[in-house]
C-alpha cells in the first residue's frame, strides 16, 4: 500500500478529516504526512488537520464540528437557521468559552466571527441542530433573542426588529425559557418591556 493510499484509508476512517496524529498512528511518519501535503494530495485545513485536497465534499459544517466543537452556532447564524433573519450570513457566527485558546479559532478556509461568552452563561439555552446534514451545537430561540438584546450595539436595527418580531410570531417560542435565561443574564426589563408592547400590538 502506497503512502497515499495509507492516508487516504485514514481519511475514509475519520470522515473526511484527520489529525496528524491519526496518520501516524496508521504508520506514516510526520514527515511523509508534509510530502503528501507538499506534493498536494493533502490539504491542510488547519495546523495538524489535513483532508484530501480533491475532496471538494467536506462542507463548512463538517469542519467546524471537527476543528471547534467548542463553537456554539449564536446570534446571525442562529437568526438564519430558525428563519428569524432572511439575510444569508456571509460568516459563521458562533459562542465560545472565554478561556479557549486563540490558536483554536483559527481556520484558514471559514470565516468566522467569534462571541466570547463568560463561564457561567456559555451552556445557557445551548443545544444542537442538524445543518445541512452536520450536527452542530446552537443556542436555542430563546438564548438568540436574548443575545440579541445583549449585543443590540452590534445589530443592525432592521436585523434585530425582524428577529424579535419573527420570534413573537413563532409558535414554537418558549415566553418561560426567554425569561429565566432574560433573568440569569440581566435583561429582563429591557425584553419584558419590548416584549410587552409587541405581544400586545
């Protein structure tokens, strides 16, 4: 069995993406991992990851489920996956924990845009979603809309009047949830009293 098709065996194994470590441990040494990605049969994807460099399959999804399964889809991602938001994110908007290391969040071949988000309100309304065929963890719609009250600044105006009007219009909306997560992150008043004037409207 030749070096690349040792490498590509790994990579069926391991979904599309491996680490170097995975490569070795199939019998290839670090340096034979470099020459096949060198001579460009692999693609590096980030330091220590490499996929096929013809594998023009592996969706942005898979990727970020392998390299940061700390990232939480959040904000305008999240806007756009429960229909709140018609405007197509060109990046990836995702939470993570305050602590993670910077070398982590970079990827060479996504654009993403990073929420740090404090230890104690990092699992708050986290749970996960099926994404053009990757599961991903995603804050849910009541964890959004709060986020989007606590990043207002950041928002366009147009962006977060038709999020909370769309969330006020779904049926799937959990007023509880909004306000125990509202409570536990300080924004009660600001969203009861929004809240309030348009459930009423």
């Amino acid at each position: 069995m030749t070096k690349l098709e040792i490498a590509q065996k790994v990579l069926i194994t391991t979904g599309g993406i491996a680490k170097t470590a995975d490569f070795i441990a199939a019998g290839l040494a670090k340096y034979e991992v470099f020459n096949l990605y060198k001579a460009g049969y692999l693609k590096r994807i980030r330091h220590g990851f490499y996929k096929l460099a013809d594998n023009l399959d592996i969706t942005e999804e898979q990727i970020l489920n392998v390299l940061l399964p700390e990232g939480i889809v959040c904000v305008e991602s999240a806007l756009f996956y429960y229909g709140y938001s018609d405007f197509t994110p060109r990046i990836w908007t995702l939470a993570v924990p305050r602590t993670i290391s910077r070398a982590k969040i970079k990827l060479d071949d996504i654009a993403i845009k990073v929420y740090y988000i404090p230890t104690q309100f990092y699992e708050l309304g986290k749970t996960s979603a099926n994404i053009d065929g990757t599961i991903l963890s995603i804050y849910d719609r009541e964890r959004t809309i709060c986020d989007c009250f606590k990043y207002r600044t950041k928002l366009d105006n147009e962006l977060f009047n038709k999020a909370v009007r769309s969330y006020v219009d779904d049926e799937q909306k959990n007023l509880i949830n909004l306000s125990k997560y509202a409570k536990e992150m300080g924004l009660l008043k600001k969203i009861n009293d929004l809240m309030e004037v348009m459930l009423n409207g």
